[in-house]
C-alpha cells in the first residue's frame, strides 16, 4: 500500500492558527498579517521565516528545510480539501 503524500503530518485549522502534528511532536502557526492593498487576501498566510522549531516540549528540535517542505505540502493538501486559499510568504 503506499503511503500517501503529506500523511505523516496531520493537518489542523483552529480558530487563528494551524496545528501540525508530526508523532509526538506539535507545530502551531500562527497567521501572517496580509499585505495591504492586496486585492485577493489568502485565507491563511504563513509566514515561513517564522518557522525554526516544534512546540515545547520539542522546542529544541530544529525544523530543517526538506522537513519544512515536506509541512508545506500537507498543509497546501488540507487547504484544498478545505477549499481555502493558503499563502506562504
């Protein structure tokens, strides 16, 4: 059976943040502010800067980039079948 893409991270939307739960390790991300003036805002912007570590008690546990890709592609996923519009700054 082969895996699917992204299934090894579950998805999250709370309200004003996504949560991205990889083992026992959780990832919260809070919203970007959208530029102004733009005139088709996402539903979410992410602003990938911000991303270095997994939540406490993991916070000394680095992101490292092909793993950040990786969270990139499961939360573009779950915002399709949601039918929102995810932006990553």
């Amino acid at each position: 059976m082969a895996k699917r893409r992204g299934a090894e991270f579950q998805i999250t939307l709370t309200e004003g943040s996504i949560r991205v739960r990889s083992a026992e390790r959780v990832l919260t991300i809070s919203p970007a502010p959208s530029l102004p003036g733009e005139d088709d805002p996402a539903d979410f912007i992410v602003d990938l800067d911000s991303i270095l570590c997994w939540d406490s008690p993991h916070e000394d546990v680095e992101i490292e980039v092909e793993e950040l890709q990786r969270i990139v592609q499961a939360i573009e996923a779950e915002f399709e079948r949601l039918g929102l519009a995810v932006e990553f700054d």
